[in-house]
C-alpha cells in the first residue's frame, strides 16, 4: 500500500479502507505482482490486497484481471486478506 499519512485522523487505513473494503465484499482488481508466496492484487490506485499462493487453483500473471472477496483487513499492518473468486477477462 503506498498510502503513508502523517495524521491519524486523515489516515485512510483507520478510517475509510476499513469502511470500503469489509469482509465478505467481493471486488473486481488487476494482478500486479506474482511472487513464490503470494499474488498482489490492485483493488484501487494506490491500494493492494494480497492472495496466498497456496490459495490459488490455477497461475495468475501480472495483468490479469480477478474477482477476489475481502477476507480480512489489517489496518495496523496496512494489509488486505484476499480470497480468490473467479479467474477470467471481464
């Protein structure tokens, strides 16, 4: 997550990320990393979530677009929990 917020009252992460982004919301992203341990997942510029490779049925590339569901949001790691939906071009 690039977002990096001096106040904490303008901190995204303790407010409106937390808000948007809740479990069970299922989102359309934009694969935008592939690693050995997980896939980055745009889910708005500026903002990653993160699926485990383990997770995954099937090799995703960079580009690709994906329907994940919020699993978990972590607002003090500035992390978003991924689960995989559906695979395949919109």
């Amino acid at each position: 997550m690039a977002v990096n917020m001096e106040s904490s009252s303008d901190n995204p992460w303790r407010t409106s990320i937390p808000a948007s982004y809740r479990p069970g919301i299922v989102i359309r992203g934009t694969v935008t990393k592939v690693e050995e341990r997980g896939i980055a997942v745009q889910l708005e510029p500026g903002l990653e979530g993160r699926l485990a490779a383990s997770a995954l049925p099937a090799p995703l590339a960079i580009g690709q677009t994906v329907e994940v569901a919020i699993v978990r949001v972590h607002p003090t790691a500035k992390q978003i929990t991924l689960s995989l939906r559906w695979i395949g071009p919109f």
